[in-house]
C-alpha cells in the first residue's frame, strides 16, 4: 500500500499484519479521491474505522487541513502512528484508540469529510450515522462515505435524515456517498 498522490506521493505505507482490516487498493483509493478531490483540500477530514490510516493519510497528503484517525484496535493504532510520523503527517493527525460509535457521539470538529470502511455485514455503518446524525461534530454540507460490501443496503439511511447522492461500484465493494437533509 503507498500514498497515490500529494506531497506523500509514492511512500509505501505498513498495513496492519493478519485479517483484522481489509486496506483500501490503490486503484480503488484513487477512484475515491478523484470523486472527493474538489472537498479535500483544506478540510477537516474524519476516518473512522481507520486500520492502517491510508484513507485518512491519502487526504492529509492531498491538501487536508487536518484528519482524526479512529479505530479501536491497539495494532491499528500503531500502526497509523508509525504511517504519520513516516510521512511526516503527524502535526496535522489525531488519532484515537476508541470505538467508532462512541467516537461519532464524542468527537468535537467540525468535520467537513467523513469516511467510514467497518466489518462489512454487521450493521456499523447504520449505528455510526445515527450518532453522527446528532453530533455537534459535523460541519453544514459534510459529506459521508460508506465503503461497505457490493450487497450492502442503504435504504434505512433516509429515515435517518440522510440523503444517498451517488454509490460507486468496483468488483468486490461500493462507496456509498451521503449528505444531511
């Protein structure tokens, strides 16, 4: 796994060892970020769910003003802190050893990007969105983006005040792209 682009373009970046987080391919994560590209820089971006940090690193080295990286796995954690001090992104990181949902209802931002890649199949993303639904973290106009499994269902995300503009599809997952309403 390496940084596509920005300042950190290239820098090969350590992934957490074992099955635990499914990281992000460079081809998908490129994707992602072109359709992200006109939000990223200067924004305050959250990546919850972070594993190895390479989403929220990837936006740092893209013009972010800052990133706050979550997950609850100590190994993960580590590994996010060795990926920022390597690509000298620390200044601009928080990162937090806590669970997501707990995070989504205790952050302080405001977050302008949210991304999310939780266990596919366990329902997290639902959970997280209906803290974050009423979280004083969230900036006006923030965008959500779910990476979830290709069969994954969204239609719950209208009830809870959501708006699902755009999905993109690759083989094997999707993005989900959300706003308020």
């Amino acid at each position: 796994m390496r940084v596509i682009a920005g300042k950190c373009r290239s820098m090969p970046l350590r992934t957490v060892e074992g099955m635990e987080t499914r990281p992000t391919t460079d081809r998908i994560k490129e994707t992602l970020f072109n359709i992200l590209m006109p939000e990223i820089p200067g924004c305050h971006f959250l990546d919850l769910f972070a594993g190895s940090g390479g989403i929220g690193i990837e936006a740092l080295s893209r013009g972010a003003s800052s990133c706050c990286f979550v997950d609850n796995s100590r190994r993960a954690v580590n590994v996010i802190r060795e990926n920022l001090m390597f690509t000298k992104l620390d200044p601009f990181a928080t990162v937090l050893q806590m669970d997501a949902a707990a995070a989504a209802a205790s952050l302080r931002g405001p977050f302008d990007v949210i991304f999310m890649d939780p266990p596919y199949g366990h329902g997290l993303e639902r959970d997280v969105l209906a803290r974050l639904r009423t979280s004083d973290c969230i900036a006006d106009g923030a965008i959500f983006v779910a990476e979830a499994a290709l069969d994954e269902d969204f239609s719950w995300a209208e009830g809870l005040g959501y708006d699902v503009y755009r999905e993109k599809l690759y083989k094997t997952n999707k993005h989900v792209f959300l706003r308020l309403v």
